[in-house]
C-alpha cells in the first residue's frame, strides 16, 4: 500500500511539473498570461488535487485490465485527452464570447499542454501499474451464457457488437447528454445568481424570460453540437469497454475519466468569477456522474 501511494505520489509530481513546465513556454496571447499572473499561490495546490485525480483515474483503469505496454499507453494517453481536455475544450470555444480574453490560440495552447502532462504521466502508470504477468488481453465482460451454465473457470470473450447497435448506444448516448446538460445547466448552475449575471447581465432568474429566451434564441446547430458531444463522449469510452473485464469496474471507470471534466473546476480560474466556477464545479460533476453511470449502463446492455 505505502509502495502504491509513493508511486501515485510520484506520478502526480510528474504531471504536476509537466503540465506546469509546457504551460510556461507555449505562445500564450498577452491578455490571457496577464490574466493568469493575477492568480494566487492557492491555485497550486488545487492543480495538484486535479493531478490527483486524473492520476487515480488511469491508476484504477489500468489496474483493471490485463491489456498493457504501448497498448495500455496509448488507450490511456487518448482517452484522459479526448475527455479531459478536447471535450472541454469544445465548450470554451462554443461559448468565447464570455471570454474575450481567451483566443483560439490560447485554447489550442491549453490542450497542448494537457496533452503533454497526460501522455508522459501515463507512461511511469503503465510501467508502475501495468500487470505485468498477465497475458494481453483482448476481452472485455465474462461470457455470461458460460455464468448461466455454473461454469465459473470460463475463459472472458471477446467483446462484439455490430455497428447498427454501437450506433444506437451512441445515440442514446447523445440524447441523454443533451436532456441532462440542459436540465442541470438550469436546475443547477442557473439558480446562481452571479452566473445569470455574468452571462446575460441580469440576475434576474425569470425562467421564461431568461433561461428558456437565451435557448431559444439559441442557433439550432447549438442543440445539434450537444448532441454530437454527448455522441463523441460515448464514442471516446470505447477503448475503456473494450479493455475492462468486468462492467462495475468499467462503470467506475466511465464515471473517474467523465467526472475530470467538473474536477478542473476547482482550480481557481481567471476566467470566470470564483461564485460561477462553484456554481460549473456542481453542475459538472452532478450531472457528469449520472451520465457516466447512464452511458456505463447503456454500454454494458
């Protein structure tokens, strides 16, 4: 346990340091590293609760899986990127115009450096974590018409699934994120009044005049975009439903990489006002623990 936690310890340091070190060199724009000189000392040890994290989300994925080496890298490198970062990143950029200060530039900088910290992390968890005894895996769940026949030494089959089904659980998928993005971007973080005032101006909470006119006079691809990001979420785990013996282990990890997305809200951000960051840090990860718990569930049907 001790030999665990000094390793975890250590591949924080790493991420930590890199994410630090990358960010420090790349072309920032001048309005966007003014704004990041006004942060506090705090931050760091924020930034390290958030390397924490992503650090256990790649330690318990790889701890269930018997796939390792380049392999194991690789899925974990792409799929804490594609979540994390890219999927994040998506949202900034929908919604720059709440953030003059941030350019488009900036945002591919910021993924940039993600990406660095998260690919040389991977690889000290793949070498400390990685099973090294066991032979590569290609399975994914336990052959359950072999459980139903009381055979409990049945070797785990290989996962299959045709195209037209993947298909429909990517757009079930996709219907799920967009119900749950809206019902908890209002139920949740609209409640606020800080965050009413600093998207719109008023603080009024006035769901008709405010909330439901601001979708409205929404553009229709918006509600599309939505739709595709909740798609690209599902289609981003399925390395993980591929990798994973068993479905609570693969749930569990759905949820940790899904909930990384809310977990960069505790990082003090110049972006937004402290009181809107609270208000974003509870609705992500309200409603990014239900869909990783709705798209596990779909996924292991």
């Amino acid at each position: 346990m001790i030999k665990t936690i000094f390793k975890l310890a250590l591949c924080v340091l790493v991420y930590t340091v890199i994410n630090s070190v990358i960010g420090s060199v790349l072309p920032y724009s001048q309005g966007f590293m003014e704004m990041e000189k006004s942060g506090t000392t705090i931050s760091l040890l924020f930034i390290i609760i958030f390397a924490a994290w992503i650090c256990f989300a790649m330690f318990f994925i790889t701890k269930h899986t018997d796939i390792r080496g380049k392999k194991l890298y690789l899925n974990l490198t792409l799929v804490t990127f594609l979540i994390t970062s890219l999927m994040t990143q998506i949202e900034t950029v929908l919604f720059g115009s709440a953030f003059p200060a941030l350019t488009r530039p900036d945002v591919l900088c910021i993924m940039l450096a993600s990406l660095c910290a998260i690919a040389v992390t991977a690889l000290p968890v793949t070498i400390f974590f990685g099973n090294k005894n066991s032979v590569p895996a290609y399975t994914a769940f336990a052959d359950t018409a072999s459980v139903s026949t009381g055979r409990t030494n049945a070797a785990p089959v290989k996962w299959e699934i045709s195209i037209k089904n993947l298909l429909v659980k990517l757009g079930i998928i996709g219907i799920v994120y967009f119900c749950l993005y809206f019902l908890f971007g209002y139920f949740v973080a609209w409640q606020f009044s800080a965050l009413r005032e600093f998207y719109t101006g008023s603080a009024v909470n006035n769901i008709s005049r405010t909330y439901t006119a601001s979708i409205v006079s929404s553009p229709v691809v918006l509600f599309l975009i939505q739709i595709v990001r909740g798609i690209l979420f599902g289609a981003f785990i399925i390395p993980l439903r591929k990798m994973i013996n068993t479905k609570p282990a693969f749930i569990i990890s759905v949820c940790l990489v899904y909930l990384s997305t809310g977990m960069q809200l505790i990082i003090p951000n110049p972006l937004f006002p402290d009181i809107v960051r609270y208000a974003h840090l509870i609705e992500m990860t309200g409603s990014m623990l239900l869909f990783g718990l709705a798209a596990g569930f779909i996924f292991c049907i």
